[in-house]
C-alpha cells in the first residue's frame, strides 16, 4: 500500500531523480515554459508554485527574511543557480504579487511519437 507516501519516483535512483527536478524546475523558471510528459511535470509543478510562493511572500520582509528565503530556494535548486534565482525573486515573483497560487498551466499535447509517452507543456500563468 502507498500510503502517505509523497512524491514520484520517475523510475529513477534518488539522486536521478533529485537532479531531474532541479534542471526541470530551472529550465522552467529560466524558459518559463517547458515541453515535457506528463509524470515529470506532476513531479515539479508543486515544487516550483512553493518556490514562486516563498519568493512572493518576501516582498515586504525584512532584509534577513530576504536572504533566508533566498537560501531556501537555492537549498532546492543547488549549486550555480544564481542568475535562476534572481530571475525567480526580481522577475516572476512580483508579477503574481495579487494573486493566491495556481501559478501554472499543464496544457496536454498528445503522445510523443517514439514511445507514446503522454506529453504536456507546462508554462507560468499570463495574467
């Protein structure tokens, strides 16, 4: 049984699968649109809507609470992740200061020719 169990393996080692959703998530905040199936984008589309939250959120903070929340976030995305990071902070997170999440759209495209692999895109959310 699966319960409680949080999460997508994507069939894949964990730390696969831990460098998977750090290059998803920072080619998407880098292209704010990607081409990818469907499991992958399930798999970092919460991930990325926190990170967007946590860096809406500090707007009005204080200058510790600015760098705690940038810290956070380079926490997730690793290493030589600075020019995603201040793009996320300087350019996404202020164009969704008024609005409460759903910062995503998953559009399906059909079946990938080679392996039929459901496709989606997956982009931010024009207002």
């Amino acid at each position: 049984m699966r319960h409680q169990v949080a999460g997508f393996k994507l069939n894949r080692t964990k730390s696969a699968r831990i460098a998977l959703r750090r290059n998803l998530i920072k080619q998407f905040f880098t292209h704010e649109r990607i081409r990818t199936t469907q499991a992958k984008a399930a798999a970092i589309r919460g991930d990325a809507e926190r990170m967007i939250t946590v860096a809406r959120n500090v707007k009005e903070a204080s200058d510790a609470e600015k760098v705690t929340a940038r810290r956070l976030v380079a926490a997730q995305l690793g290493n030589n992740s600075n020019e995603v990071i201040k793009k996320l902070f300087d350019e996404i997170a202020p164009r969704f200061a008024e609005r409460n999440g759903g910062y995503t759209r998953t559009l399906k495209l059909g079946p990938r020719f080679g392996d039929k692999a459901e496709m989606v895109l997956l982009e931010l959310v024009e207002e």
